[in-house]
C-alpha cells in the first residue's frame, strides 16, 4: 500500500481550500457593505455574509477591514455581481453567481468550464425558472427533531423537510423571514450547520454514468472559480459520480 499524503501537504491543501474559501465570503461581505449600509444590524446581507465568515473563524479584522474597503475608507476593489446560466450533461441545469472585478475574465473561464466539461452557457432566464430562493437553516443527524419543529413552526417557517437516508433537517422559510426564523431558533438553543438563502430546483435531474461524473467536474471546476461565488444546479447524482 502506497503512502498517502504527509501531514504538511494535507495542511497546505486545507489552508489552500480555507484562503479560497475567506476570499469568496470576503467579497460577499464587500459586495453587501457597498449595497446597504456598514451596519449589520441594519443589513440582513451583510450579517449574513460575516456570520458565513465567522461561523469558519474568520478573524474580525478581516471582516472589518473588508467593510472599510467597501465603503471607501480604505482602497479597496469594487466586484460586479453577475449570474450565468447553462446546462450541464444529462440536461442537468446550473445557475452560477459570481463577483468579479473582471466581467470580460469572469464569462471567458465560465464559458471554458461548461465547453471543457460537456455542457454550454445559456442566455439570461435559460434555466433560472426551474429554481427557488429559499432561505435554509440545516441539523445534522441526531438533532432534536421535535425541539426544531416546535421552534421552527413558532418562527413562521414554510416547512421542516427530514432526510431519513442521514437523519439530518432542512428548516425552509421565505427569504424575507429567513433572519427572524434563523434568530427564534438560535434562541431556542438549536446549532445549525449551515444557515443561508440558497435557490434550490423545483425538480431534480438524475443523471448516471459517465455524464455524471462530467456533471460532478463542472459543478466542481466552477466552484473552484476565483470568481464564483455560488453555484446551483438540479443534478441528482450518485457516489459513482465521484469516481
């Protein structure tokens, strides 16, 4: 048996994905501070952003430091919100946002990954239709079931969804009642996971085999994107996928 990875690799790929990963809610954070006031209390989007960033030890001079950037205080880079549409192998349906402060850049390597990968780039509106905005609070398995409903109806979410496959727990609000869901259930003691609005399909797309695997590299090498900060498909795939 071959010798895997020394622990000094292992650590330089974390801190790689980790520095790619502040970067993204850094931008985030820019592109919510410009829009709104500095003020989290008083920007939903921005809270969000540096909770994201908090919630995976961002230091809060970065955060700072990014908001200041923002609104002038310091020089900064202003990024463009943009989103491309497309579809991957097996008619899967992507959506992906990015901030860029390259537009010409941004739509060329996005482009790339789709022609590389077996899919194409769409025009505006090509796939959007087929998604939701919703906000999402998820609970790992063995999470309280009955505490997290009682919290989560009492908070005015629109649904609870439990995975019976890992025993985890979406609770699905609006996105205008995200925040407040989000706050009653912190309240109730409840850690999530993952709390954040998201689009998710009306409909999911199994795809198998080969065009799989294809759809899992796309969706990989545009998440791997400087430029991109979410990416959202219908793709239902399996473990073969990852081979």
């Amino acid at each position: 048996m071959g010798r895997g990875p020394s622990i000094e690799a292992r650590k330089n790929a974390s801190d790689a994905k980790r520095g790619k990963i502040f970067t993204k809610i850094i931008r985030e954070i820019s592109v919510a501070a410009r829009k709104g006031v500095p003020d989290p209390a008083n920007n939903p989007a921005l809270r969000t952003a540096i909770d994201k960033g908090l919630s995976l030890n961002m230091p809060k001079d970065t955060i700072e430091r990014a908001i200041k950037k923002a609104t002038g205080e310091l020089e900064g880079v202003e990024y463009e919100e943009i989103r491309y549409e497309g579809y991957a192998p097996g008619g899967v349906a992507v959506i992906v946002d990015c901030l860029t402060d390259n537009r010409v850049r941004t739509v060329a390597d996005v482009r790339h990954a789709f022609s590389k990968n077996g899919g194409n780039l769409g025009t505006e509106g090509s796939v959007a239709f087929m998604f939701r905005k919703l906000g999402v609070v998820t609970f790992g398995a063995g999470s309280d079931e009955e505490k997290i409903t009682e919290a989560a109806i009492e908070a005015g979410a629109d649904d609870i969804v439990v995975y019976p496959d890992d025993g985890s727990i979406d609770v699905i609000a609006a996105p205008e009642s995200f925040d407040e869901v989000k706050a009653a259930l912190e309240k109730a003691g409840l850690k999530a996971e993952i709390a954040e609005v998201t689009f998710r399909a009306d409909n999911d797309v199994k795809v198998e085999g080969e065009a799989a695997q294809q759809v899992a590299k796309l969706l990989g090498w545009l998440e791997d994107m400087d430029d991109v900060q979410n990416v959202y498909s219908n793709a239902e795939l399996g473990a073969d996928a990852y081979k």
